[in-house]
C-alpha cells in the first residue's frame, strides 16, 4: 500500500512547481503591462509618423477629425449646427464654412501643426493612475490623469481644474478607444476614438462650387 501511494503522490511535485512558475509568469507579464505608459507609446509613436488620421466622436453630430499628411493637417469639425475645416499647408491657412459654401485663406498665418501631440504631450505632464473599465459593455484597461485637457469639449466656466479627471481607454491591441472626463459626481463626458494610418485626401480640398471671401 505504501509503494503504491508514493506513486501517486511523486508526479505532484513536479506539478506544482509548474504552476508556481505559471503564476509567476502571469504576476510578471500583468506588472510590466501596468508600468507600460500606454499613452506615452501612443504619443511616441504619433510624433514620429507624418501620417494619420485622428477621430473623435461626441455623438452622430459632433465629432472633430485631426488629420496629418506631411506637411499638411487639417480640422474638421462638426457641431449641431456647423460644419468647418482649417487646413494650415506652407504657412497659409484655409477656414471654410461649409454651410455657407465659402471659404477664408490666410496668407504667412503660423499655426501650429503638431495639435494632437501637443494634446498629448500637455497630457502627459499630468499625474496618472491605471484600472479597467467596462464601456459600452466591453471591458478597457485605462489610463486616469489629473485634471482636464484639450480633449474636453465641455467649456462651461464652472468646471474646477482640480476635479476633473481624464481617462484614455486602450483595447487587447493597446489601441487608444475611448476618452472619457470626468468632471463631478455624475458628469462626465464620453468621446469614441478612432486612430488611423490611413488619410482622407478629400478633407484638404475646397468643394469647386465654394465662394472665396
């Protein structure tokens, strides 16, 4: 009887000690997943491309495109009312109304170009935690940082900087999916975002039947 339990008990050994560096393995993937600064790789990343294409949706009727080709960026924006775009190309920039079919060009004007990495980069200087989150019913990792930034579309004066809270939600692919800020109790505003490599040409042409003013 002795013999025939050591027998069953010899082939545990080696199965914990897997297990154990199972474990192991997962605590070290799951720590080096959380000190891994997700925006800063995006921000990274985004610096050192010429193109892309940035969205972010309020709702089917507000949402703002960021788009960067080389030395072109464009502003499309989109409210409930109005519809505009800003295209800054070799020191001129191009304003067009599209509800009134016109458009304004502004020669030498100096815009900056690096929008969407300036957002970041002012980002980034701010204090932040991680968690998870489910939005929309699928679950994100977050990042959470102090205070407000330039993805807030919310520009009512009552805001307190202190208060507010911002969180960028990333997918399995570490793709950047949600911009949520918080800015009390029960407020908060939620953005849908969509990165892409790839660019719409047409959002830096003027429609042929558009007036210059």
């Amino acid at each position: 009887m002795r013999k025939n339990r050591k027998k069953i008990f010899v082939p545990i050994i080696p199965i914990i000690l897997l297990v154990i560096v199972i474990v192991v393995i997962v605590i070290f993937v799951i720590n080096r997943k959380n000190d891994d600064n997700m925006l800063m790789n995006l921000y990274n990343d985004l610096n050192a491309s010429q193109t892309y294409m940035f969205t972010e949706e309020k709702n089917d009727k507000n949402k703002t495109i960021i788009v960067k080709d080389g030395d072109k960026t464009a502003i499309d924006s989109y409210t409930d009312e109005t519809h505009t775009t800003t295209i800054v190309e070799n020191g001129t920039t191009i304003y067009i109304l599209h509800d009134r079919e016109e458009y304004y060009i502004y020669q030498q004007n100096n815009v900056e170009q690096s929008i969407l990495t300036d957002w970041l980069k002012e980002t980034l200087e701010k204090e932040h935690t991680t968690g998870k989150e489910r939005v929309k019913g699928k679950s994100y990792s977050y990042e959470e940082y102090s205070g407000g930034t330039m993805f807030l579309e919310n520009t009512a004066l009552y805001l307190n900087e202190d208060e507010i809270k911002t969180r960028f939600y990333f997918d399995n692919q570490d793709n950047l999916v949600y911009i949520k800020t918080i800015f009390g109790e029960n407020d908060e505003e939620l953005l849908k975002i969509n990165l892409t490599k790839e660019v719409d040409d047409s959002i830096f042409e003027i429609p042929a039947d558009y007036a210059e003013n």
